[in-house]
C-alpha cells in the first residue's frame, strides 16, 4: 500500500512558532483511493465563518484552496472520484472540512463518535460540531472498534478489510468522545495516526518542549482531560519500545509530518 502524507490545513495560533498542519493520509489501495482524515476543504475556504466557528480566531487557519486534499490529489494525478471511502478520527472541522468535497465517498467513524457529533450533550460538544459540517449529507458508516485483534497493547480495534487490507480503528476517547487512531500495516512498514491524542512529538517523545499555548487549548477542548493524559502515557510508552518499523504521527505537528514526507520520498 503506497501512503502519501498530506498537509491540508496550516494553521498559526499565537505562540507556536512552527504552526500547525492537518496531517490527512491518502491511501493507494486495491481497489482505489482512501483518506484519513480530510483537513480543511474548497466549502471552508468560501465560509469560514460558518463551515469553522469562533476557533478559527485562535487556530488561525491559512484556508489556502490550495492546501485542500481534492487539489492535491489532483495535482498527484489521481482521479478524485476514486476516493471511495474516508476515515475520520473525530469529528472536529480541521478534521472533516474536506468531506464535503468527496460527498459521494462513505465515511468511517467510531459509532460513539457519531453519537457525539448528531447528538451532542456537552457545551463544548455543542459548540464543536458544526452543522454545516454535514449539509451535503455524508454517509456515516459507523463502527464500535473491540472484536478485532489488539494493536500494540491497544485492545479496542476494528479492522477495516473492506477499505484495504491491515487498515483498523483504535478506540482512543479523550480528545472528544469518540476520537480514534487509525492504524495501518503497509506490508513494509506499521503506521499509527494518532489524530489528536497529543497535539506536539515533544509531549511523547521525551523532549518536553511543548508550546504553552498547545497544551491550555487541549486542555479546554477535550471531552475528558484524564483520558488525555493516560493516552500521552500509553503513547510515550509505545514511542519509547516503537520497533523501527512504525511511524507514529498525529493530525497537528509539522515536525511529524516533515519526517513522514521524508520517509514517503525515500521510498
């Protein structure tokens, strides 16, 4: 399976220097092409105010059409009408803007996370998903990660053969009520995309240095702060025993996602 790592959204809240990225995968497989995640699409660059919401003051997205995965998968070569099917490891608009401009691909999820986003009880859920969102009436197809085989020490997973083969969920609630990593197996290397599950490498990976104003903003959006950390912790731990054939990303860091380009091109 051929990955290529996206940036469908920069973004500049105050006080991270390096800014922020939405890291959407696109996927060669089989039988046409998929997505993890979809960033920031053409509808939210023509409405922001509607399509992001109030964040958008803090986030600063660039908004840049250029920037949607539909433009680069074109510029790949490939037929946007071959994505068929699009993973979302939660349902916040710097993960889902792009939906809309696949509206005949189905889209995948934890069924709790659907829940949340048609069913929202919280403030901040209330606030979070937008409707406009879901205007061009997306099919949801949803899954309840747990009778698949664990992923390195992650019980909760669901395997996903219908879209490719070694593709699974992982349950990863915190972040929002639903949040999942989604896991890939390339057939010559692991990969795991964390989504929001950490924001910066440096709250994994040892180095410490995480900008204030990334963790006060993780601190404010997620649905429940304990299950946050214990996923910080059990990722810290995978990323200190990671053998040297996985890659572990998430949706936000650029620092990730350069190193993952980097790997895409030596390949």
């Amino acid at each position: 399976m051929k990955i290529h790592h996206l940036n469908c959204g920069t973004m500049h809240p105050p006080r991270t220097p390096d800014g922020l990225v939405c890291h959407v995968l696109l996927l060669e497989t089989d039988t046409g092409l998929a997505l993890v995640d979809s960033g920031l699409g053409l509808h939210d660059a023509a409405d922001p105010a509607r399509r992001f919401g109030p964040g958008r003051f803090y986030v600063r997205p660039r908004f840049d059409e250029n920037e949607a995965a539909i433009r680069q998968i074109e510029r790949l070569g490939f037929n946007p009408r071959d994505v068929r099917d699009i993973v979302i490891t939660h349902f916040d608009a710097d993960h889902v803007g792009g939906l809309a401009d696949f509206p005949w691909a189905r889209v995948h999820l934890t069924a709790t996370e659907a829940d949340a986003a048609l069913n929202p009880r919280t403030f901040v859920e209330k606030h979070r998903y937008l409707p406009t969102q879901r205007t061009h009436h997306p099919t949801l197809v949803c899954h309840t990660p747990g009778d698949g085989e664990p992923w390195n020490g992650f019980p909760a997973t669901k395997e996903l053969p219908d879209i490719a083969p070694g593709l699974a969920i992982i349950s990863l609630p915190g972040h929002t009520r639903g949040h999942a990593a989604v896991a890939i197996d390339t057939g010559t290397h692991q990969l795991l995309h964390a989504g929001d599950a950490f924001y910066h490498h440096g709250q994994i990976d040892g180095t410490g240095h995480v900008p204030r104003a990334l963790t006060t903003m993780e601190r404010l959006v997620a649905h429940n702060p304990p299950q946050v950390r214990a996923n910080h912790e059990r990722l810290t731990e995978l990323w200190t025993a990671k053998p040297s054939d996985l890659l572990l990303i998430n949706a936000h860091d650029p620092t990730l996602l350069r190193r993952a380009q980097q790997l895409d091109t030596e390949e």
